[in-house]
C-alpha cells in the first residue's frame, strides 16, 4: 500500500512533530491534521513532546496538539513521524520501539542521514522540507489546498530555505511556494509571525554572543557559544546559526549552547559547495543536511584563560 491509502485505511492516526519543533514539522503534522481531519473525517492527534511556541500560534494547531502526559500511543493504528531525522527527534523513541511490528509508523522526513526506520519510508534529500514533501503528495492526489493546509504548507517551505535564502531553495520550492500562495496565502503574515517578531531584547542576547564570537583562521570556522550564563530558552537562539552564514570569511559556522547542566548541543552551518557538514555531525553521532547538521555532546562549556573548553 501507497502512503495515501495506508492514511485512508487507518481509524485514528498520531502525527508526530520533533522536539523543538520548528516551522516545516508543524507545518507537514499541520497540513496532515487538517487533511486527516477535515478531508478523510478520522480523528487525529498532533504530538510533540514540546508545546507549540508563540510564533507558530497562527497555524492554528492547538485543536489538534495532544501532550505528553496525554499521550496513549496504542490507542492509534497508524503514527506518522515527520521531518524527524532519525527516531530520537520524536522524543518518545523508547515507547515508538515498544509499538514495532504492532502499529505501522510511517516516516516522511528530507534529512540525508534518516536511517529509514519507518515501516514506510518517504524520505528525500533533495527536497527543500518535509512540507515540499507533503505538498508533493497531496498534489499527486488532487487533495484540496484549503487556506489552513496551504498555511502549514508554506510555512515549511519558507522557514527551511530560510526564505529562499539557503542551498535548500530550488526552483521547484519556488514553484510549489507560488502555487500555495495562489491558494491566498499571505507569504508575510507567515514571515511576520516568525521571523520578524524579535523582541529588542532577544536582539541583545545575540548581541551578547555575537560580541565574543570565535574565529579558527587555520579552519575557518566561526563559534558562537551560548553557555549557561546566557540564560536561555532555547527558542531565543532560534534562526542564529542561520543568521551567522553572513560570515563571509567562514568556512563552518559552529553554534555550542549549554541546553542543559551537562549537555551541549552543536548546529553547524556551512555554505560551501564542498563541504558537507552532515557527514561531520554524523561522526559525533548526529545528523542533518549537507548545509546544516547538528549533534550533542555530554558535557559542559567552561571559559579557561586560553579559551572555551568541553569539560
Ligand atoms: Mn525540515
């Protein structure tokens, strides 16, 4: 069975969207939910282990989110993961583990490191985002782009390519993008909500980090460390290391944030033809894109006299 008839199939189906979730996996588990719901009348349940942050308030998510306390996952015959690069994105990868061969988990998802760890996989790394994803499929169907799915949609897409402005743009997210805001949807409503809704504040904080930047001249990479003392929730920084790929002379742009007392979490950033920073996000055991990759380290980042140290 093809993806869209295994959905027709099922009776009640959870969405999954990773932790800290960003625009294109709200936007693809949105666009799902008000399909599922509205076009095939089956209930649905959005899941994130985090809960929908402000700025994505407009897609109007909150009907269909469902808490982690909340959560029963074998009340479900069908759990989609999407842009969930591999099954620890999902934040429930022991209890997913414990529904195998049970209930069918679909994976759609365009990170080139996804292991494929679906029972039906829809991953493509040549696609802008999850959402190009889901656009694609839909479109195959002949599926109707009501204003709420074509919302979640473009949102994906705008917010992947950094509205356009990234090596995951292509003329075919251009295309898709034009159709879907054919279908009335307001490109700046979107770009509004989240992006340019930074508080002075927030500006401030990047200020901070900004200032003690870290240039390696051997490498040519650029750090930015967000410790502890930044005090942050982690949705401050979002868009930072996005942000830092300005760096003309940088080869590898590097974000370290302090998430927690012993763990760090690394973004990496890079916009050159031959560098793949997926594959070195891999070797410390994470993943991502070619151009952007990211992975975790236990730990914690002290200032020494000769500079930053994991410790
Ligand atoms: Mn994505």
């Amino acid at each position: 069975m093809n993806i869209m008839e295994t959905i027709k199939h099922a009776n009640k189906i959870l969405l999954i969207s990773h932790i800290n979730p960003d625009g294109d996996t709200l936007g693809s588990s949105g666009a799902m939910s008000f399909f599922i719901e509205k076009q095939l009348d089956k209930p649905v349940d959005l899941f994130c282990v985090n809960q929908i942050p402000q700025n994505f308030k407009f897609l109007n998510l909150e009907q269909f989110y469902i808490s982690p306390e909340r959560l029963d996952l074998n009340s479900y015959d069908l759990i989609i993961a999407l842009d969930c690069a591999d099954m620890r994105r999902t934040g429930i990868e022991e209890q997913l583990l414990q529904t195998r061969g049970k209930i069918p988990l679909i994976n759609i998802d365009h990170h080139q490191t996804n292991p494929m760890y679906g029972d039906l996989n829809i991953v493509n790394a040549d696609t802008s985002s999850t959402c190009e994803i889901v656009f694609n499929l839909f479109k195959k169907s002949n599926i109707d782009f009501d204003k709420n799915i074509s919302t979640c949609l473009l949102t994906g897409i705008l917010t992947d390519t950094s509205y356009f402005t990234n090596a995951a743009t292509t003329s075919l997210s251009i295309k898709a993008s034009s159709f879907l805001m054919n279908q009335g949807v307001s490109s700046k409503e979107i770009l509004e909500s989240v992006w340019k809704n930074q508080k002075l504040e927030t500006l401030k904080l990047w200020g901070q980090v900004l200032e003690k930047l870290h240039f390696n001249k051997k490498h040519k990479i650029a750090t930015a460390i967000i410790n502890s003392q930044d005090k942050v929730d982690s949705n401050i920084f979002e868009g930072f290391a996005n942000f830092l790929t300005v760096i003309y002379e940088a080869n590898i742009i590097l974000v370290l944030t302090q998430i927690e007392e012993k763990l760090i979490k690394a973004s990496m950033r890079t916009t050159k033809e031959n560098i793949d920073v997926a594959k070195i996000a891999a070797q410390f055991g994470g993943g991502g894109h070619s151009k952007a990759a990211g992975f975790s380290l236990d730990g914690q980042l002290q200032e020494t006299a000769t500079g930053w140290k994991i410790v």
